[in-house]
C-alpha cells in the first residue's frame, strides 16, 4: 500500500471537524504517585546534571505503541540505529547508540541490571510488550552516570516501570496490522485499596508473519505488580516475563538475493531425498523468561532514604536446527557401514540450550540536604548459566539415542560494583558533580568455543563534572568519565581478549523555555583496546568482535522541542560524528596490512530525525517521524563492497479519543503506517573473508537484513 501526502493532508482537515467531539474527563490510569520515581532516582539524571540524555515518558511512547518492541518505539532519539530480523519491529531488534551496539547498551529495569550477564546483549523478543508495563525511560548516552550492571560504553537506559495508581482503572487493547500482525492485551489496577495496597498487572499476546519469508513470532508476556505505600514506605513486588517461539531469521541474504528476492530467508533450507528444496517448519528460536524483583524505598528522614532491591531471573529455552550432511565426529557418533561403504555424515536436527539463573541485589543510600545531593549504592549480582546441545532426529543414527547431548557446557559470573556520587550546589550559578565506581567481575566458562576460561576484573571508574546556570534560560556543563568492561563470552572465541577502557569528554549547552527547549553537545570518547563488531556473526548470529587498540569517536548533537502555536511542535535532532579506528590492521592472506585510519564498523557518521506533531484538539494527534540515517560500512576495513547506502524513513502516526462518562470511560483508536514512502532499505548486514572456496584468493562475502516497505498498524484501547 502507499499513503500520498494528500491522504495525510486530508487527515489534518477532516481532524478539525472530529474534535468537535471533545469532552473533559479525568485521566483513565489514575494519578501515578511520585514516590515511584525513587526506584531509578540514584541513577537517573536531571538538567541539574553534567550528564547527556534524553527522556521518554508514558505517554510519548503511547500513540506508537501497537507492539512494536522498545528499540523500534526509541528510534527517533538523538544518535539512535534500529534494526529488526524480522523487518517490521516484532520479534528479535536491535539498537545502536552513537555507533556502539547493543552490548554496550547498558540496560536496567527498576535499577536491575537486564543485559545478558554473559552476552551482554539485550533481547527484548523476551519481554514482548513490556512498553505497555513502561512509566518511563532514560537513555544517557556516553559513559553517563555509574549504574548497575556492565558498564557502558555507548549508553545506559534506564526503565521504570508502571508508576503506583491511586485509581482504579482496567484496559483493553487490541491492534491488528500488515504481515498478519495481531496484539491483544490486558491491564488492571485495583486502584488505592485501604489507603495503603495496590495491584495492577497485564496479559499480552502478539502474534506476526514478519515481513521476512517465515519469519514469525508467537509471543506471550505478563506482568503484576503489588505494591504498599504508607507516609514514608514504598514497597512493590513483582514479577515479569514472557515466551517468545520465532522462525529464525538472522542468516541475512546475499546482494543478488536482495535484487532479486528481498523477503527470500535462508534459514531452515534443506534438499530432501527426492532432490526438491524445503524449509524445516520449527527452525525456531524457544525461549522463555521470568523475572522476579522486590524493591523497598523507605524515607527514614528529612534528609535520608535508602532503597533495597532483590531480584531473580529464570531463563531457559533453545534454537532448533535442520542440518544437513554434518559430520558424526560433532556429535561423538561412529561411523557406519552402508552398502560397503563407511558413512560419516548424517542429515540431523539439533537443539542448542540455554538453562541459566540470575539473581542478586542492589542498594543505595541517599543523603539529601540543603545543597548536597549524596547517594551510595552497589550491587552484587551472580549468573549461573549451561550450555547444552542435543540430537532430537537423525537420518543415520549410528550409536546415538533420542535427545543425546553432544555438548555441556557451563559458566558463572559474579559482578559486585560499589559507587558514590555527589551534587554539590556550590551557589546559584555552579554546581559540582563527582562520581567513583569499583567494579570486581569474576567470570568463569568452558566450551568448545571460549575454551577454558577463569578471568577476574578489577575497574575503577572515576567521573567528573561542572554545570553553570547562566540564567534561567541556559544551562552549560562539562563533563569526564571513565569507564573500563569486560569482554563477553563471544570475545573469547577471537583469541584472548583484553578489558577495553573508555574516556568520555562531553561539552553541553541547554535552552529551555516556555516554548522552545534546545539541547546541544559535543562528545569525544577516545578508546583503548576497544572491542569493535568485525562485521562477522558467530555460529548462533552474533556479532564477533575483536581488540583494536587505538581508537575514537568524535561527534556533535543537537535536539530541540519547538512549540508552534497551540496546535503544532517540532522535535528534530541531528548528529554527527566522525568514529575511527587508529593505525587499523588486517591479516589477509596470511599477509599483515596497515590500513591507516579507518572508519569503525556500523558507526554512520550522520543521524537525524525529526517529529511532526499537529494536535487539534485534546482528543486527537497526528504526527509525521522521520529518519535519516548516513552510510556506514559492516567492517572496519572500509572497502565499497561494505558499505551500507544511507536510507531515510517516513512513518504517519494517528490517535483519536471518544471520552464517555459510563462504565466506559473512552476509546482510543490509534493508526500506523510505516515507511510511508516505501523505501526499500536495509539498516544492519554482515561480513567475512571467504578463502575456503578459492585458496589463496580471499574475497569478501556480505549478508543484509532488509527491512519492510510500507505496511501498518492499527490499534483499539478501550478504558475502564
């Protein structure tokens, strides 16, 4: 389908007609209680504070909210990539903030740390939804302020989830969309009972083809929350979690396929004994997720409160493979006599296992007096985790049994960190702003691919900065970190990796006033070792990685939140930025080659965005999101066969309310269309050298993940 921009005008003349509808009520979820924001307040970051970031709220993320994961629902933020497997924002995402990936990302919930201990990726398909359990996000960009978890090296978001309800409220929602796209969902609030407890909690339910051949997704979350309140106390306990099963669809295709056949998915693909092509119907990623977490916040004095957080994570769950013709050496089978001959491959089908725990705590005390602003606070946080495959079929199945295991592997890892920061007031205009973290990591692991691993990491991370209030109007600031991290589990399949160590400088100026808000920085991370993507995926889709030594990214970004009027706003940002590797090296043909200064690998050197939002009246908005995202290269070697064309994207937003004063307290109808102009882009790819089918001629081989054209989303909430 196309949307022409004289189906979008008519949406803006019809709407002054609509609103005559409008009518006042009350707002349907109830008003959220403050105290609720303790829970992220010891990492979390105001203008007050040297530190760049943005915020997203409820309800910016509300009229976009039709399943779509948290990454595709951030993409219009400064310095943001997004990127899905699928093509259409369900199922696996990505993200990518200021060039680094999502391993870098550091990500908490309620201040738990979320990453992958081992990993340290995020998967969102786990928590399918969770954006409808969101009160609000942070995301500081560069080193930012010490939290919980890995440290960061590109940003740390920071999720808050529902806000405590004094009013009680139940919700119904539904959307339906292109590529059989389909999400119902749940949620309730008993309100305020007895002036002290509240429970609230959600269903979901999302279901899609993708926009990729059999990339499907069957996803099922929940989440419920009770929670205790007096003058001085905030308690919540919770528990969280979802089921994703989807069709895999991270092989990527090849350039040709891409002309030829864009939604073509490689995956699963099999010749049978007649010599046809066929596709393994259950070649599916199986996961399943549960989160628990108990959180204390308790105001002692006027000047003291503490909060205490437990936490435990249960995930378990595999990815399902047809493989044809794989050698019975992998699996420990014997070889076989057939017809005289000795056979010693087999076509089979494998699950690969994922059982881990994690579990912990976190804690800060915060000191709150005149112009002191003092927090100390830590975690100590453990992951226990097997790795485990298993022969579920074979054609020829030698000496094996149903389900035998042909690998066990297993890993820990224990991460303690301890931190203080403080703002110090020093009079009207400066403030002060001080931060020290240490870190102890333990990892311990064995396989086949990270061999025997049993590393301790020590990191001391200093941060440092200076804001100046000019005047009410404008705010400047100055800010230095540090941060070091550990390589992943993946690190260790490249050889013998080192800590990687980041120094952040960041320059800021902010505007803000009745009608116009401006933020403005300048960054300078300069890396030492950094551990950049190579462009390569390991053996299960993921990014590898290697140590390069000298390296940098250099950049300025611009955000604004212009007013026009009552009924219109802009929001644009733009950044640029210049992200090199230093004095760079490549092994070619067993031949070591300087390449100079290079470009690092998915780092585009120009991302902009913009919102367009028209509100005739309280009951309706229409916005217009745009998105420009610069060429970027899927290696670091900086050769045209790996570059990645810019791309720019339109998506058209819709919301309209009918408020009533009966049971139903009104309807939300809300309105999607992606890609309004059907651009045919691709935003993530991979990259290796092949020279096992010419020895001696090595070339290079891409894989690209396009992304869908236009398609939509449309959605129905109905309030209780």
């Amino acid at each position: 389908m196309k949307l022409s921009i004289f189906t979008i005008a008519a949406f803006f003349a019809l709407s002054m007609g609509v609103c005559a509808q409008e009518q006042e009520t009350d707002s349907l979820e109830g008003k959220k209680v403050v105290l609720d924001e303790v829970f992220v307040s010891a990492i979390r970051v105001t203008k007050k504070s040297p530190v760049t970031f943005s915020n997203l709220t409820k309800e910016d993320i509300k009229p976009r909210n039709l399943g779509q994961d948290i990454p595709v629902l951030m993409n219009f933020l400064p310095s943001v990539v997004t990127t899905t497997d699928a093509g259409a924002g369900v199922g696996y995402t990505g993200i990518r903030v200021r060039g680094s990936d999502a391993t870098r990302v550091n990500v908490t919930i309620n201040g738990i740390p979320y990453n992958d201990a081992e990993s340290q990726g995020t998967f969102w398909v786990n928590m399918p939804d969770f954006a409808s359990s969101t009160e609000s996000l942070q995301l500081q960009r560069g080193v930012g302020t010490s939290t919980n978890g890995a440290g960061a090296f590109g940003a740390s978001l920071n999720v808050l989830t529902d806000g405590f309800s004094q009013d009680a409220y139940g919700q119904i929602s539904t959307s339906i969309g292109s590529y059989s796209t389909l999400r119902n969902n749940l949620k309730f609030s008993t309100g305020l009972l007895n002036d002290h407890v509240e429970i609230s909690g959600r269903l979901s339910k999302i279901k899609s083809d993708g926009y990729i051949d059999r990339a499907r997704s069957d996803l099922d979350s929940y989440f419920l929350q009770g929670a205790y309140k007096d003058d001085n106390t905030l308690i919540k306990a919770i528990i969280f979690g979802g089921h994703e099963v989807t069709y895999q669809a991270w092989y990527g295709i090849d350039g040709q396929t891409l002309q030829d056949d864009r939604t073509f998915n490689p995956s699963g693909i099999y010749t049978d004994l007649n010599g046809n092509t066929q596709f393994h119907n259950n070649e599916v990623d199986n996961y399943k997720q549960d989160h628990a977490q108990v959180l204390w916040n308790e105001q002692i004095s006027d000047f003291w409160s503490t909060n205490v957080a437990l936490h435990y994570t249960r995930g378990r769950g595999y990815f399902e493979q047809y493989r044809e013709a794989d050698d019975f050496s992998t699996y420990g089978f014997e070889p076989i006599i057939v017809d005289g001959s000795e056979v010693n491959t087999t076509d089979l089908i494998r699950r690969r296992w994922l059982d881990n725990d994690f579990y912990g705590t976190v804690f800060s005390v915060n000191y709150k007096k005149d112009k002191l602003d003092l927090i100390i606070g830590g975690g100590l946080n453990k992951y226990e985790g097997d790795h485990f495959g298993e022969v579920i079929w074979a054609r020829d199945a030698s000496n094996s049994s149903y389900r035998d295991s042909y690998y066990d592997d297993s890993s820990s890892k224990i991460d303690f960190n301890l931190y203080a920061k403080e703002n110090i007031q020093i009079n009207d205009k400066w403030s002060l702003f001080a931060d020290i973290q240490y870190r102890r990591v333990v990892y311990r692991a064995n396989g086949n691919e990270t061999g025997l691993v049993d590393d301790t990491f020590n990191f001391f991370n200093p941060k440092a900065g200076v804001t100046f209030d000019l005047n009410a109007n404008n705010n400047f600031f100055l800010y230095t970190g540090i941060a070091s991290r550990e390589p992943n589990r993946n690190d260790y399949e490249s050889g013998n990796p080192v800590p990687e160590r980041l120094n952040d400088l960041e320059l800021g100026w902010r505007y803000v006033s009745a009608n116009v808000q401006v933020n403005t920085n300048l960054y300078y991370m300069k890396y030492k070792d950094q551990l950049v993507v190579t462009g390569e995926l390991n053996d299960v889709g993921a990014p590898l990685r290697e140590n390069v030594g000298d390296s940098y990214r250099f950049g300025l970004e611009i955000d604004a939140n212009i007013k026009l009027g009552d009924k219109f706003a802009v929001r644009p940002n733009i950044a640029i930025s210049d992200n090199k590797n230093k004095d760079f090296f490549i092994d070619r043909d067993g031949l070591l080659q300087g390449l100079g200064d290079t470009n690092i690998a998915y780092s585009p050197g120009l991302v902009a965005g913009n919102i367009l939002s028209y509100m005739p009246c309280d009951a309706m908005s229409i916005s217009l999101y745009s998105k420009f995202v610069g060429e970027q290269y899927l290696s670091n070697t900086e050769t045209e066969a790996s570059k990645l064309d810019s791309y720019f994207t339109n998506d058209f937003n819709i919301t309209y309310e009918i408020k009533m004063n009966n049971v139903v307290k009104s309807i939300v109808f809300s309105g999607l269309v992606n890609n309004i102009l059907n651009e045919k882009y691709v935003s993530n790819g991979y990259t290796y050298l092949d020279s096992w089918s010419t020895p001696g001629n090595t070339f290079e081989v891409q894989g690209y993940y396009p992304q869908a054209g236009t398609n939509f989303l449309l959605g129905a909430t109905i309030n209780f």
